[in-house]
C-alpha cells in the first residue's frame, strides 16, 4: 500500500487535482467570510465563475471531440460580452472617478496600463511553454489569469459595492468556454481535468480578500485602478474573440474534420455573429434594468 500511495503522490495529474480540490476548500472557506461582511455580490461572481468553469470542463471531457461551432460561440458570446460590459461600465466609472479629481485623464491612462499589462503578461507568459517547469503549463496560465482576475474584480466591487451585478457576471462569462476549451487541451494529453477546479475557483480566492480590503477613498487612484481594470477586461476580451485563422486554436480543432478550409470559412460568420449577440445581451440588460 505505501508503494502505490507514494507513485499516486509522484503523478502530476493527481497532484494537480489535489491541488484543484485544495482550491475548492480554500474558497469555501473565504465564502464564509464574504457572508460575515456582506458581500453578497462578490460572492455570486466567484461562485457563478467557479460554476461556469466546471460545467465548461465537464463538457470538454464528456464530448469526443471538440466541436468547432459550439467553441467558436462560447468564444464569441463570451468576448462580446466582457468587451460591452467594459466599455459600458467601467470606462466611464474610471473617467468620472479622474474628473472628479480634476484629471480625466487618469482613468485612461489606467485603461492604457491594462492593455499594455495584459498584453506584456500574455507574450512573456507564452514563453514558458518552451520550457520545463514541472507544472501542466494550460492550467498554470488560466490559474494566473483567474486570479488577477479576481483581484480586480474585488478591489473594483470592494471599492464601488453599488455596481450592479451584471458587469461582473458578464466580466467572468468567458470562464465556460475556457473551461471547455481547457478541459479538451488537457484531455488530449492525457491529464486530468480535475486540475481545473484550482482556477475555477481562482477569481473567488482572490476577489473576496480583495474587497475587504478595498481601495482608499481616493478618487486619482480609483480612477486609475478602474481604467486598469477596464483595459485588464478589454485584453482578455479581445483575447478570447474567436479567430478563424491558419495555425489559431479554432484552426486546429477544424483539421479533425474533412473540408476543414470550407468549415474554417463557414465558422468565421459564426464568430462575428457570437461576438455581437454576446455584446448585445449585455446592452439589452442594461437597457431592461435601467428602464
């Protein structure tokens, strides 16, 4: 018995979910503490992310091969989104948070800072797939990305807890089809999907610390954390739109079926139609609540 319990502990795949169970625990844990300050908002983001994730990688594992429209729409609905909530909501917190400190000007500067941070992490992050770390390098990046995510989400809604409930649902409806898209890349090699559970859970982990903490009444920060955050949402929004081009992940999925430049042709209306029923959904919402 202590031989297969010690070559259980050496199989990446199991320490990895392990690991993924570990995370489940850990925001179960801070959910309490989220219910003790109220922050109910905060704690149905990361609960629907974590939900969104996990039914995304169950399907990624139950389905034999992956289906090019079914990812090239949850892509789709998922960056148009995240790109109108951004742009709608948290772009103009960030420039009225600058006028009010007599400078506009901060809250696109932050919106610049997220495009350019985001971008810089995304390259130089790539670059670690060259390498040998030890570690699956599919779940270690959408880990990272979940929980930077978080953290901007926590300070965003710990600093301004009457934004609606919207923005941060359609900020973390990308988690399904990454889940999804996650769980099938995992699969092909083999490993377990259970180690999606560790970023499932990552936008809860660090959001609801985060909000307790919230930001200083300062309105030149704020400015420039909200414009850092819509600029964040935006990278990973434009990330995410659907690219139906030679050697995208699209592309690859395509090459499994027969006639796959046709279908590569025939998915690239279906990505621009995804994109904008996505951001649509959002400007309907917004336009239903606010009626």
């Amino acid at each position: 018995m202590g031989i297969n319990t010690t070559v259980e502990f050496n199989n990446p795949s199991a320490r990895a979910s392990l690991v993924g169970v570990a995370g489940v625990v850990v925001l179960g844990g801070l959910s309490v503490v989220a219910v003790a300050a109220g922050l109910w908002k905060v704690l149905a983001i990361a609960w629907v992310a974590f939900a969104a994730m996990a039914v995304g990688a169950g399907l990624g594992t139950r389905t034999g091969s992956t289906a090019p429209h079914r990812l090239v729409w949850g892509y789709g609905l998922a960056s148009g989104a995240m790109v109108t909530s951004a742009s709608m909501f948290l772009v103009p917190q960030a420039i009225g948070l600058g006028s009010g400190a007599g400078r506009p000007q901060l809250g696109g500067l932050g919106v610049a800072l997220g495009l350019v941070v985001g971008y810089s992490a995304h390259v130089l992050g790539h670059r670690l797939t060259h390498l040998e770390v030890g570690v699956d390098l599919t779940t270690a990046q959408i880990t990272a990305h979940a929980l930077s995510a978080g953290l901007i989400i926590g300070l965003v809604y710990g600093s301004m807890p009457t934004l609606g409930l919207v923005l941060g649902l359609a900020i973390v409806s990308h988690k399904g089809p990454a889940g999804y898209a996650a769980a099938r890349r995992l699969a092909r090699r083999g490993r377990s999907a259970a180690a999606l559970l560790l970023p499932a859970a990552g936008v809860g982990i660090t959001a609801i610390p985060a909000a307790v903490v919230a930001l200083p009444a300062v309105a030149g920060l704020q400015a420039v954390v909200f414009g850092f955050a819509a600029g964040i949402f935006l990278h990973i929004a434009m990330d995410f739109l659907p690219r139906c081009e030679a050697g995208s992940e699209i592309d690859q999925v395509c090459a499994i079926h027969e006639e796959s430049h046709e279908l590569l042709d025939e998915l690239r209306t279906h990505a621009v139609g995804s994109t904008v029923v996505g951001g649509g959904v959002v400007a309907l919402a917004w336009v239903a609540l606010t009626a």
